[in-house]
C-alpha cells in the first residue's frame, strides 16, 4: 500500500481525523466470477482495514454479515450505526463504522432518499430499488469538535435519482450549522449535473480537490479487480469548507495477492475546525 496516512496509522494521537469510503462489494458466494467471492475477498478486506485503521469509515453495499465482520476487523473499539435499506431494515446497508475511543456518538439517524425519506424503503426520485443515506452526529473527543458523518449509495441507473439525491443531501447539510463529511459511492464522476449541484454554491468541498498533498493519482475507484487505471472517481469524500483536508489517497494495491473490493477506497487525513459550533440544531434519534 502507499505510504503517507498508512505510515501514520499508528502514530501518536493528532488533531486528524482518518476519514475512509469504500463499497466493499456486497457478499456473492456461488454462480458468480472467482473474484466476486466473499469467501476469497473477506481476508482481503480486513487486512486492508487493519492497515487503514480509520477513525471514520462509511461503507457501501454491505449486508449485515459483512457489518458484523467490519466492524470485527477494525477492532473492539469501534461501533457502527445503519441498517439495510429495505422496508423491514433489512438487505444492504450504507453503515457508519467509528472509533469510539476517538468519537463520541450522540445521535444519528438512516433516510431514505426519496419523497418520503422518513419512511424504510421507499422510492420515488427514479431509482428501482430503494437508496439511503445515513446521518450521524459525532463529537471529536481530542478537540470537542461536534461535526455530522453523511454515508450514502447513489443509485447506478438513474442520473435523476442521483441528482434529486445529491439536492436532498446539499440541502441536509446545509440546514445545520458547523463541520460535515459525506462518504458514499455516488455512481458519479466529476462534472456530472448530480456533482455540479452538490458542489454549486461553494459551501461544500471535493477533499480530492481541496487536498494538501495527495498520495496517488487520481484513478478510477470502479476497477473491477483490475489494476487500477486513471478515469473518473465515482467513490468520494466531500467537506464543508472549514475542514481542512491535509492529504488523500486511493488504496490501489492488491492485499493478500488480490482486491478485497471491485471498487478502490478513499483514504483522507482531515482536521476539524477547533472552535465548537453554537448553532448545531439537534435532532431526535431515529431510524428512517
């Protein structure tokens, strides 16, 4: 793996925060291609993970066996929030993994994205099968840093579900004060109408972009178990503009003799702003 971040994984604590995304390709076991297979990737995937060791981690098409076995890699002391996007809480997830020795939960919440985001399983912006993000509300607890953790899958079909949903998770954001970071394999590149408005107005940054220092090219996160080329990033870590986003990478190198996902994560070392936000509106706690 690359050096930078990973190098850091185990230092001694900092201000930053290690901010994962990654779509670790839900769990196929028979009638399918040797990469695919769970059984094959699952050692993959938790190497990778106890390589990162990221303070946050929003992942994408996970069932609940392979939330279990996340949450397991990155060790006892972390916890996760989400469930699966059906109408019974069941099937794929876009769970929020964090270290709770680092971060303080204090309340979270899954939509759908819909028209009707407060009722599981629901559709209705163009997508065929339901979509969902997940919304926690964090505390830093090395600077007291309140800030909100959004993960989400935008669906890979409809370029109107993606923009709706993109619209729905802009305006989310912005009808709270202080720091926010969505994760979420969002199925589109850059220059996209959904991208465009999702960064129009400039309260919102692209951490690929805004990055101090990154530390690989910029690759096409869908590789499909290949070695990764140059192309469009449809796996993303998005800001608010006073989060200061130190370095970014891909994780392109095969793990235990191959890929643990057909998508590439994205690694970012960020620092929250050290003032603590006074307007925060809270929100009960639900489920969506």
């Amino acid at each position: 793996m690359s050096a930078g971040i990973l190098e850091d994984a185990t230092a001694e604590p900092s201000p930053s925060v290690r901010v994962m995304t990654a779509n670790i390709r839900r769990r196929l076991d028979r009638w399918t291609r040797r990469a695919d297979r769970w059984p094959l990737r699952r050692d993959r995937l938790r190497r990778q993970l106890q390589i990162a060791r990221p303070h946050l981690l929003g992942a994408q098409e996970a069932l609940p066996s392979q939330t279990r076995w996340v949450r397991e890699s990155l060790g006892e002391g972390y916890r996760f929030v989400g469930h699966g996007r059906g109408a019974c809480g069941g099937g794929e997830g876009c769970p929020v993994f964090y270290d709770a020795a680092r971060l303080e939960l204090l309340d979270w919440r899954q939509v759908a994205l819909s028209d009707t985001p407060d009722r599981a399983g629901s559709r209705s912006l163009g997508n065929l099968i339901p979509r969902v993000a997940v919304i926690a509300h964090l505390r830093d607890r090395l600077t007291s840093t309140e800030f909100r953790c959004i993960n989400t899958h935008l669906d890979h079909l409809s370029g109107r579900s993606r923009l709706r949903s993109l619209e729905y998770l802009r305006d989310e954001i912005a009808a709270e004060a202080g720091p926010a970071i969505l994760t979420g394999d969002l199925n589109t590149g850059p220059g996209s109408p959904a991208l465009d408005a999702l960064l129009d107005g400039g309260a919102l940054d692209d951490a690929w972009r805004s990055a101090g220092e990154r530390g690989s090219a910029e690759y096409a996160t869908y590789a499909n178990y290949r070695t990764p080329r140059l192309g469009r990033r449809l796996d993303w870590i998005v800001t608010t503009t006073d989060i200061d986003v130190d370095r970014v990478e891909m994780l392109t190198e095969p793990v235990l003799g191959g890929w643990p996902s057909d998508h590439l994560p994205v690694l970012a070392e960020m620092r929250l702003p050290q003032r603590l936000p006074t307007h925060l509106l809270r929100r009960g706690r639900g489920t969506g």
